[in-house]
C-alpha cells in the first residue's frame, strides 16, 4: 500500500471518527434524529468549514466531497441505529479520531502554507481545522467547548503542526514527513489519555469590572 | 397577479413573521432593545447568509438589500411597542413563518442548483437557508437549538426540497414548481403542527469516553 | 506626533485591551491556558473577522496582521502570568476598550463605505466590527451576549458612526474627523458607565407558541 493510500484511509476513517463522536454527543443531549444528523456533520466539518471560510477557499471544500458526505451521514446513521454496539469500538474510536486530527492538521496547514501565511498562522489554521469542529458542537449543544478545558487536545495538533511546517522543508519525501507528523500528534495525544495529562486551570477569580 | 408578484409577497411576510418571532425570543429572555433587534435580524437573514458564505456569494445578499433591512427593522420596532397585540395574530404569523420557510429553501435550492452542486448539497443549503436563522437565534439566546428537537420544521424543507429538486427538470412552469413545492411544505408544517407530530428523541445514554 | 500615529497607538492598545478582558473572562469560567489565548483572540479579532467574511475580504485581515497577532498572545499571556497585578490597571484597561470600539466602529465604517453600502448598513457594520468580539467569546462561554443587555455599549458605536458617516463628506480633514467621532464614542461610554446609564430590559413576557 502506497503513503497516499493510507492518509486516504486516515481521512475516510477519522471523518467516520469524529461523525461518530458527535452524534454521540447529540444523542446524550436528547436530540431527534435531524439534531443528531447535523451535530455529526458539524462535528466532522465544522474545523476544515472555519479554515476555508477564513482563507477564503470558497465554496467550502466539503460542498464538492461526495465521499465525506456519505462517510459522516452513514456514520451519523449506524450510531442512531447501532449505537450500542459502536460502544463497544470505543478504543478504535480513540485511535480512529486521534489519527484524524493528526491529518486533519496537516491538511490544514499545507492550505495555509500555500496561501504564504506566517508560521504562527499556518500551525494555527492546521489546528483549528482538527479542532473546531468540537468547538461548534460543543456550542450547539449549549456547553463552554470542551477542548478549552482538555489542552492536550489541541496542544498535540500544535506541537505536530509545528514539527511538520519545519519538516516539510527538509530533504524528506512529503509523504514520509506527513506521517511522521501525524504519528507524533498521535503519541502526543495517547500519551496524553494514557497517564491522564492535563494542565492545571485557572481559578476562579472576582470579576473585572467594566 | 402573477406568480412571481405572489412570491415577492412571501419573501416580505416570511422575512417581517422571522424577525417578529425572533423579537419576541429575544424579549422572553429580557434582552435590551439593541438585543432584540439583532436577534430578529439574525432569525431573518442567519439562515441565508450562512448559505451566501459557504457557496461565496460575497458579500451576503441582504447587505444590499434595502428592502429585507426595512421589512426587519420595521417588524422589530412593531414587536417592541406592540407585542401584546402582535400575539393576537399567532395564527398569521405562523402562516407567514410556514410560507417563508417554503420559499427561503426554494430560494436558497436554486443558488445551490446554479452552483452545480449535488442534489443532496442542494437540498441541504435549501433547508439551511429556511432553518439556521432559527438556530443561531437559539446559539444566541444561549439555548439548545429548537429544531434539532422538533424535527417535522427542517423535515418539510427536506421534502419540499426534494420535491422542486426533481420538478424543475420536468416541463412545468418554473414559478408554478416553485409555488406547489412551497405548498407542500406548508402543508407539510400544517400538518406537523396541527396533529402535533414529532420525531421520537433519543433517551439518555451514559456517556462515550474520550 | 501624527494623527495617524496616534490611530496607530489606539489600535495596538485597543487590541490588547480586548485581548486583556477576553482572558480575564476565559480564566473567571475556569479555562485552561489554551482556552484562555483562544478566547482572547477572538474577542480581539472576532468583529473585524465576521465584518471581513461578510463582505467578502478573505482571507480575513487579522491572518495577514502579525503586530495584532503578536499584541493579543502577549496580553493573553500577560493576563494568565500577572492577572493580579492587571487588575489595578481597571481604569486604564477601561479607557484602551472605549478608545478602541471607537477607532474599530471607524474601520468597519470605512471598509463599507468602500463597498459602497447604504448608511445603514455601513453604520451597522462599523457596529459590529466593534462589538461582535464579545459577542463571540460570550457565546463560546456559554452566555447570553452582555452587549444584549447593556445597550450603551453598541448605542455609543452606533452614534459614533453616524457622525462619521456623514462628517467624512465635510470639509473637514480625514484623520480630525475620525478622532472627532472616536472621541464622541469614547464620551458616550464614559458618560454610560460614569452614571450607570442603561436602557429598560423588556419584561418577561408569556411565550408564544409555534
């Protein structure tokens, strides 16, 4: 199987992933069958739509891709109707998902570097396209993001979106530094879920006024 | 009058019965009137200009739309002063809302068609541009959004969608088209809410890890 | 010192400003430091964001601003490491923030004014580059917009840029007539917040039905 092939198969699959997380989420909050459909779809494209509306890629990549289309509402339908079972799959899930950001990432920087964007922007595109999707769930269902409670999260993206923007200029294959970088975000977040790593947050402190 | 006459009409009372219902939203929750009036301008417009940003029809149409500005401001202020009355007019109003959104996904179906999008895209920036006003009104308000918990709203855009997808390849008139698929999710609403109809919602499930 | 340097330092303490008060709100709902810098951001850069997407200047201009980007991570940052010590700066923090809304509403103002949109829209867009930032972070903290229930905040924008909307045709030099109309912001929200002033809330009204 050639590297392309494989980050083909990451994408079909971290899509499914993050389709299936969200309708989870959706479920949990007790909405019907449409509520559950779309929190998918934000779920899975919302990141990469943010992305594209701020560089101006428009119309949204997403409106053209068949393939994610059918990849989320299958997703979003299985888990109504399997959900259950797909339970069950919670560790191919987390694998599934922490291989998606980790492409997602690097999709959304290599839009960026295109566009001739600073480094700073370009490692925080690539990001926001792993991790915005989350943030438009979690405010459609009415909750402060959870990622801006859980860092490790999006620092895994940064650290991995970083490594890949000085990588990308060496002497290595691309696809080589594509999956090398996608592996670190992986560990970075395994890690991460393994020993149960999170930063310290900020306590509560009287309000400023004005 | 003609057709085209008849929809003009419905674009102005979908828009002023949007906007009233998102006044009145936004004084339930005890908002300013700076408030009020842009929660009605996001009812009217949010659906559409979501729909104008992710196909890049920029700017966004009601910016240069005089006419749905006036229709808006107009019903907000009318709210403002004379709600109490406003509400002896429920049954219009919903009429009105129930057009509109028939309408609003015709409109927002055919800039997809002319995009040359899927049908499924099509159909979906059709629902999208009648019912994501009412959801970021709900984002705002700080609430869960409605529609995604009573579900026979977005459903009769789906179906009217449908419907005008495959009838404006057929040899019928293009306004007549527009007016019975209109009709059909009209009915479609009618219908939903006369004999109160809606989907089941999912119970609660614990909660999937990660 | 040159006006336009003046508008200059205006715009760089501004930014910090709302930098500054979008951490103190992000570590008051108990974010981590990633949630804290993202918050911050978008409180920043947020009304000039949505301005730029709906009138169609992608990418947005903030990607290609590396001084405001380096301004908000450093104020972000400063909030998280010194909060305490910030606080003692209220007043001036509160003077930055109106002297801002009042330079951003002029930006906003003119960018539409070169689209060549009616006074209304133009006004209404110099508005909300000024004051949708915080609308954005309330809504990713989960509440109801502040600026819904405080209307000075918009109202002394919106007077701001009808001033100048109509001044920038006078005789009067380009830069006086801009520091002019920011002063008239400033003096609004300083006399608003010197005597509490705020207009009525609507009472909680029964809800209507469909």
């Amino acid at each position: 199987m050639h590297y392309s092939q494989f980050l083909h198969l990451i994408d079909i699959f971290g899509t499914a992933a993050f389709a299936i997380a969200g309708a989870f989420s959706a479920m949990e909050r007790r909405l019907d069958p449409f509520g559950v459909l779309i929190i998918a779809f934000v779920t899975a494209i919302g990141g990469g739509t943010l992305r594209d509306i701020l560089v101006g890629n428009l119309p949204v990549s997403w409106l053209n891709n068949s393939t994610a289309i059918i990849v989320i509402m299958s997703s979003a339908l299985a888990t109504m109707f399997f959900g259950t079972y797909l339970k069950h799959l919670q560790t191919a899930l987390f694998l599934f998902d922490a291989l998606g950001i980790g492409l997602f990432t690097i999709i959304g920087l290599e839009i960026a570097v295109q566009k001739e964007f600073s480094a700073i922007v370009c490692v925080a595109l690539g990001t926001m396209s792993a991790c915005f999707g989350g943030v438009l769930r979690d405010v459609l269902l009415n909750k402060v993001p959870l990622i801006f409670r859980r860092e490790i999260y999006a620092l895994a993206c940064i650290a991995g979106g970083t490594a890949y923007y000085f990588l990308r200029r060496s002497a290595l294959d691309e696809d080589v530094s594509k999956i090398l970088c996608i592996g670190l975000i992986f560990l970075i977040r395994w890690l991460a879920v393994r020993y149960k790593l999170v930063l310290p947050r900020f306590y509560k402190q009287p309000e400023l006024n004005g």
